[in-house]
C-alpha cells in the first residue's frame, strides 16, 4: 500500500483538509505538524482572525470530524529539523503533500518517493508566496483569486499544476471568508489528485509562466484590503 505523510500545521482549516481526505477512503500514514512559523520583522496583525475563524468553526465541520482520533499525528518545530527527517526516515512516504509549512529543503522533497505536492491558496502563475489572495485584491485582480495544486520543487510555487480553481466571488462575501472557500477548493484537488496518483492516472501540467514573489502582506496594507473586498463584492449582481 502507497504511503502518504502530509506536512501541515495544526488549524481549523488543516484539520478539516485531513479529514475531508480520510473521509475520502484515502488512508494517512501520518501527519506532520509545524509547530514554528516565519515572524516578518513588521506587523501583519491581528485583522480579522476572529471573524475567519469563527466562519471556518461554523462551516467546516458540519459533515466532517473536526478531531484527528484516526490518524497518527506528530510534532515537530520545523518540518526542515532532524526530528522531522527522521520521521520522514521512519515512514518512508510514496507521496504527501504540503499545506501551510515554510519552504521545505531539498532533503525533505527527497523523502518521498514519488510525490509531493503543495496546496497553494493563490494563482501561482500570478501571485507565488505568501497571501496570494491578498496580493490579487490589492491589484483589484479579481479574476485571479483561487486555489492551485502544484508539485514541489526547489524554486517556490513554480511546480507543474495537478489541477487549479479559480473562486467565483459572490454578493455579499467577506474577505474572512475567502480562507474557508479557498480551502475547499484546494481539498477537493487534492483529493482528486491522490486519487489520480493511486490509479496511476495522474497528469501534471508546466505552469504557463513564472508568477511574482510576494512576501506578507504588512497589516496598515491588509487593513485597506477589508473595505476594498468588500465593497466589491456588495456591488456583485445576484
């Protein structure tokens, strides 16, 4: 049988991402927490956090376990230490993938012997880092907010795609609520792609030009964002 590790941190929104694959029928090895993150040496918040979380609280886990009972979980710092290169030493995983973990080191792509792949909550080819979907409201590019599934390599957010969603945007929307939708998305290529991957089925296609770096997004621009994304999505027809 295939082994599958996935490297994430522990959130509602991850959580539900694990859940959703179990529930799937697609069985888990184990799953890698980070336990650290990146600090940019400028404030990125508190904006809406409250608000995000209580939507995902709310949404994510009507139809699906919000505990983690049926899976092996482990933590470690940082998935780039020698605890987690042992763990990955220890499972030895086919595949896994990548959601919301800093840039991984070669070893740890290494690890797997077949796959790997990341979640990214963007439009790589647009916007490659971090708040991709902040990034595409403040250039009022609404027609490039969505998911991507991507495979790792060395160079960020530039691997060939196993499918992308872009996010329909609705009247009425919040910006706190794009985290859940974009998330969705992202679960559901994923799914399909591990799937694919297990039938021996599945494509991967060049992404069709190297997008932007964008790093955090600092909180006095995040705070502009809110009313722009908003007020946009009011003025949406039915």
């Amino acid at each position: 049988m295939k082994k599958l590790v996935i490297l994430s941190t522990d959130t509602l929104h991850h959580r539900y991402f694990v859940n959703r694959i179990l529930d799937a029928g697609i069985d888990i090895t184990a799953v890698i927490f980070e336990t650290t993150h990146v600090e940019p040496p400028f404030h990125t918040g508190p904006l809406f956090e409250e608000e995000e979380n209580a939507f995902e609280e709310e949404n994510f886990f009507k139809d699906v376990c919000k505990d983690l009972d049926r899976v092996q979980v482990d933590t470690v710092k940082s998935v780039n230490d020698d605890e987690c290169k042992a763990l990955l030493q220890k499972y030895q995983p086919d595949y896994g993938c990548l959601f919301g973990t800093g840039k991984v080191k070669p070893y740890v792509i290494e690890a797997y012997k077949d796959l790997l792949l990341n979640v990214h909550r963007g439009i790589p080819h647009r916007y490659r880092g971090v708040d991709s979907d902040l990034w595409a409201i403040y250039h009022r590019d609404w027609d490039n907010i969505g998911t991507a599934i991507h495979k790792v390599d060395v160079t960020l957010d530039t691997g060939k795609f196993a499918g992308m969603e872009w996010l329909k945007l609705k009247k009425g929307m919040k910006i706190w609520q794009l985290r859940y939708y974009t998330t969705v998305s992202g679960t559901d290529i994923m799914i399909s792609a591990f799937k694919d991957y297990l039938a021996g089925n599945l494509k991967l296609s060049s992404q069709e030009e190297v997008g932007r770096y964008y790093s955090y997004m600092p909180l006095c621009l995040k705070e502009t964002m809110v009313p722009k994304f908003n007020n946009y999505c009011e003025k949406l027809p039915e």
